[in-house]
C-alpha cells in the first residue's frame, strides 16, 4: 500500500506574495452623488453639511456624513431600501474613510435593481 502526504498550506509563487497597492481614504463623493438625477431623487443638505438623498417614492434614502453620522462610530454612508408589506428591506453602512468609488459601485447596483411601477 502506497500512502501520499499531503504538503500541508497551499503553494504560491513569489510574485504572488508580493505586496499590493490598495486604494485608501474616502476619495471624492461626486464619484456617488453624480449617480442621483433630479427627475427621481431628492437632495437635502443640512446644517452639518450633511448629505441626504431620498427617491422621489421614498424608499430609497442615501446620507453621506463627512464628519461622521451623530450617534455612530465612524459611519460615513447609509444606504437603506423600505421594504414592502411581503419583503423587508435592507441598509448597508460605509465607515468616513471607506473610498468613495466603493460606495458609488453599491449605490450603482441597487439603482440598477430598480424598476418603476
């Protein structure tokens, strides 16, 4: 009887174990505000300088809070969809230093999932 061992960890190569450039900092937020056009949604900015952006119909809501959103640790974005008496809705939060084009990219896709009735 022949027994094969196993290497134990897994195989790579040098190139692959070399150290990568990531992008870090909240970058610009037009990369996400740009998205929103007047015609569906609604921006208000407060007095904090707050951002805050509603669908026309109210369901979905995006607040970018440079400073931080009051009452968090660090929550920078909050992206919520109202769900419906059937589905619940969901939200997602982003820390202040999250890259804006992170953001702008889940933005796109739940934009892209909408559909007018």
């Amino acid at each position: 009887m022949t027994v094969d061992i196993i290497q134990p960890g897994f195989s790579t190569t040098v190139e692959a174990l070399r150290l990568h450039t990531w992008q870090l900092g909240p970058g610009q937020p037009t990369a996400v505000i740009d998205q929103f056009s007047d015609a569906d949604f609604k921006l208000v900015v407060d007095d904090r300088a707050d951002v805050h952006i509603n669908s026309r119909d109210g369901r979905f809501y995006l607040g970018w809070f440079p400073n931080g959103r009051p009452g968090t640790e660090g929550e920078g974005w909050k992206l919520a969809v109202t769900g419906t008496a059937k589905v619940p809705g969901y939200h997602a939060s982003f820390d202040t230093e999250t890259p804006a084009h992170i953001v702008a990219a889940a933005v796109a896709a739940v934009i892209a999932t909408s559909r007018p009735r």
